[in-house]
C-alpha cells in the first residue's frame, strides 16, 4: 500500500515537468480541451507577422507564413490548453494556447510566445 502514494507521484511527474518547461506568465490561463475545440476547430489564427494556422474539422493543420510559404500536418487537441501537430515532413511540435489578458496567445515548446490578433472561421 506504500508503494500507491510513490506510484501516484512518479505518474504525475511528467505532467508537472511539461507544464514547468512552457514561458507562461502569472496572467496565463491554459484553455480547456473544450475552449482549445472552439477556439481552434473551423478557424483561422492570425498572428501580428501575419502568419495563418488553420484547424481544419478534419484534423489536417497548416500555418503559411505572413510572406508565404506553408507546413501542412494533423494536429491533436490535449488537455491543459495544449495542441500538438505532427507535420508531414515527420517532426512534432506542441503549443500551448493561454488566455493571456484580453487575448489568446500560442506559446511554443521552445518557450516563445506569439499573441494572436484575429481568429476568423475558416472558408
């Protein structure tokens, strides 16, 4: 019965080490799977570079530069706020989105933060 309490622990270390390792804020509020579905599934994210990612119903992703150029993958919704996509070139990638203020703001693994200006549903 000793060993449950340490199980317990050691199961959920992962998960407290992922969310240590994002630049969040004291403000940051990671969405919930459901917000990350409406936010996310149907739109268009543009970022201040102008930058676009779409998420698609279907589960195909795509983010075209502001002066061109596009990755195309499938992404999945997970909890605590996070996206992660698997492009087709074979890597992965996981981004947070936070309520950050009064606007959402996609935070890379590598800890960098891109404020989104608009969603628009996807035509």
């Amino acid at each position: 019965m000793r060993s449950l309490p340490l199980a317990l622990t050691l199961f959920s270390l992962p998960a407290l080490a992922i969310a240590a390792d994002w630049n969040t804020r004291a403000d940051d509020k990671p969405l919930s799977v459901a917000e990350l579905r409406e936010q996310l599934v149907g739109n268009t994210l543009i970022f201040f570079d102008n930058g676009r990612s779409v998420y698609s119903a279907n589960g195909e992703y795509s983010y075209t530069y502001g002066e061109g150029g596009t990755w195309l993958g499938h992404y999945e919704l997970k909890e605590d706020g996070i996206a992660c996509t698997t492009f087709v070139t074979g890597s992965t990638r996981c981004d947070l989105i936070v309520h950050s203020g009064a606007r959402l703001t996609l935070i890379t693994e590598d800890r960098m933060r891109f404020p989104i200006r608009d969603i628009t549903p996807t035509e």
